[in-house]
C-alpha cells in the first residue's frame, strides 16, 4: 500500500435513507471531491508540498467541478448545498488523501467570501465573491496582526477617510493564500478611541495589485507545507471607500459571524483527517507482521483502534448534529457554545487519532514523506486557528453565563 492508494475512504453511505446526510445530492457531491482529489490532487501534492503553494490552475479545476462554491448561496455563484455541502467536501477531500495544505489554500474561499455574501451588496458579490467561486480569483482573509490573534477588537491595522477613499496603514500575519490572492477581505480599525473597540473595526476589501500592499515574507510552517502563508504590510494604501463590506464601523459582528462557519469547516477539517488516518492504521496494521502474526492480531492493537474509531465517530456524529440544528432553522449566533464544543471535540479526537497512528506504524510513520507523518503535523495546526481551544473554551463560558 501506498499513500496516494491508501483504503477506500469513508463514504458514510451506510447512513438510513431519511438521514439528510445520505441525500443524492450529498452522496454525489462526497463521490466527485473524491474523484477530484484522486485525479487532480494525490499525484501531486508532494511536489506542492515542495514548493510551498498550488498553483492558480488548481482553484480553476475546482471550481468548474462545483467544489469550491458548494455551500454558497446559488445568487452569489454558488451551489446552494449549505452546511452541509460544506462538511461533506472537507470531509471527503481529506478522508481521500488530500493533504490540509492544500485543501487551506484551495478553499480560502470559505473565509474569504462569506462576509461579502452576508453584507449583500450585488456589485461587490459579482466583483468579488462569484469569480472566487468559478476559480477565477483567489481571495484571503487578512484579520490576525503581529501582536494579536483571536483578540479582533485590539487590532491596529487602520483605515483613514480622505474624500472618497479610506487610506489604510498596519501590518498582517499567518494570512492564507496572502501570497497568491488577488483580493483581501481585511479587518481594519476606522472607529476613534471614544468608541467601545468591537465599534471601530470595519471590513474593506483590498485589492494586492494596489501601490503600498507587500508581501514582507513567505512564512514556513510545521505544517500545511502546501498552503501559502504570508505576513503582509500596508503603506498609504488608498482604497475606494466602495470597498467597505456592510457599513462603516460594523465589520466586528460580520467577522464573529464568519467565524462561525469557519469553525465547522475546520471540525470537519479534523474530522476528515482523523479518519484518513484511522483508514491508514487499520490498513497498515492488517499488512504490517511482526513476530509471526499481523499486528492487528493483538488485542492492545485492537482497543487502540476502537479507541481510535470511537473518538472519530463521536466528533463527527457531534459536528453534524450541531449542523443539523442550524439547517433545521436555529441561527449559528444561537449555537456558540455548540460550535466551540463542536471544533474543540474533532481536534482532540484529530490528535489523538493522528498520535496513536503514528505509533502504530513505527518508524515507518516517523520518516519524512510518510502520509501519516504528514497528517501529524497537519493536524496540529487545527487546535490553533479559526480560534485556539482555549480561547473557545472562554468565548463558550461566556456564552453559557459563566463568566463573572
């Protein structure tokens, strides 16, 4: 067995047919992302790795498949399948093989587009979000400075009015796909000290051909070696005040909202990783013989894969019945504390899952180029962005009145 012909991944086919989750249209969608990763992505995903990003003609590939605007309203380019389609082809780009890297930077359209599909405008969909989703652009999402993470409200990046344009000054870091994008959706601060700091944070869409915009470095990373990672500056930027994504000031609560179906995707992320890996060990463990027998055959091998089954079912069951409950009408500002508990669940179960197979395989799993010694470090990174576990940890008890 090789990586790029590992075992046959879960389809979730077995589902009862009332499961909406075993809809056609679903099932579909879950066998063409398998099919896109294994002719597009698997053959060459070690040189991306390499390289350090994928290139352009990938994102156009994907969205001629659909994949890329899957869960986005169909009025924006989309394909209307919602939450759902949207952990259905995380789930099923990773459980295939697709490398985290790759899948960050391939759909940086998830962070990038939705505050611009929830503001409304139709101009800036068309200009923006609906060649995004075709593949045409490439869009990142700048919100993280050097001096701050999570804390949204503190960040400096800041956007003066001259006439008609805002002229922004400040630096960004960690931005996905801020290599290769060709617009930013970028957090900015436009509000005056005298204003509580979630009132002054506006969103303004940036164009990177635009004079002032650099790139001050590529950054390198434990993992998701395919996904470009880039650490930006802003030097009297002038940018047309039709630019602003919603109204001036009000940028705090489109991000909070983005946020949210971030942290999805990222529990599918880790959902879909947890069971490649899970796959991988079951297969390697039937092969691989040691001391006459197969080391499937030993019952401590055998409670560590239920083991490892277990955590993997119990965070995916739990990320889709938080999904469910939002299809089913509740609103994702409702399900906080759900969707916290939702990506900090699939993380734990992700690392574990990933640390056990590892072990499994031995030295084998510990050489580079290995897959599971890929997906060990891929996973790490899940714990940390779209919202470190222990800052969701906080944001859920405050939700839950915990908080003095």
């Amino acid at each position: 067995m090789t990586p790029a012909t590992g075992p046959a991944p879960h389809d979730g086919t077995a589902a009862p047919e009332h499961d909406p989750w075993a809809s056609g249209e679903l099932v579909a969608l879950r066998a063409s992302t398998t099919t896109f990763v294994e002719r597009e992505v698997l053959g060459h995903q070690d040189d991306w790795e390499r390289d350090g990003l994928i290139p352009r003609a990938l994102h156009a590939t994907a969205g001629r498949a659909g994949l890329i605007g899957a869960s986005f309203p169909e009025h924006a380019g989309g394909g209307g399948g919602g939450a759902r389609a949207l952990v259905t082809v995380t789930e099923a780009f990773h459980e295939a093989g697709g490398a985290g890297g790759v899948y960050a930077s391939l759909f940086t359209a998830g962070i990038a587009c939705p505050h611009i599909v929830t503001a409304g405008d139709p101009d800036q969909i068309a200009r923006w979000v609906t060649p995004t989703l075709a593949g045409e652009q490439i869009g990142a999402l700048a919100v993280t400075e050097p001096d701050g993470g999570s804390d949204v409200g503190r960040l400096r990046t800041r956007a003066r009015r001259e006439g008609d344009e805002l002229v922004v000054d400040g630096a960004k870091t960690y931005i996905t796909s801020g290599v290769r994008a060709d617009f930013l959706t970028t957090a900015v601060r436009t509000g005056g000290e005298d204003r509580p700091r979630s009132l002054g944070i506006s969103l303004l869409v940036i164009d990177t051909s635009s004079p002032g915009v650099t790139v001050t470095r590529r950054l390198d990373k434990l993992g998701w070696h395919a996904s470009d990672t880039a650490e930006l500056a802003f030097t009297g930027v002038r940018v047309p005040a039709e630019n602003l994504v919603g109204p001036e000031h009000a940028g705090f609560a489109l991000i909070g909202s983005a946020f949210l179906t971030e942290r999805i995707a990222m529990a599918a992320q880790a959902c879909g990783q947890a069971r490649r890996c899970l796959d991988l060990a079951i297969a390697w463990c039937r092969e691989r013989t040691t001391f006459g027998e197969p080391l499937i055959a030993r019952q401590r091998v055998q409670a560590t894969l239920v083991e490892m089954t277990r955590r993997t079912e119990v965070a995916r069951t739990y990320t889709r019945a938080v999904v469910d409950r939002h299809e089913r009408g509740e609103p994702l500002e409702d399900l906080v504390p759900a969707v916290c508990f939702a990506k900090n669940t699939a993380t734990a179960a992700a690392e574990h899952v990933a640390h056990e197979a590892l072990q499994l395989f031995g030295g084998a799993g510990y050489m580079r180029g290995s897959e599971i010694e890929r997906q060990y470090r891929d996973v790490r990174i899940l714990g940390i962005g779209g919202g470190a576990v222990e800052v969701l940890d906080q944001l859920a008890a405050a939700r839950m009145g915990l908080v003095p």
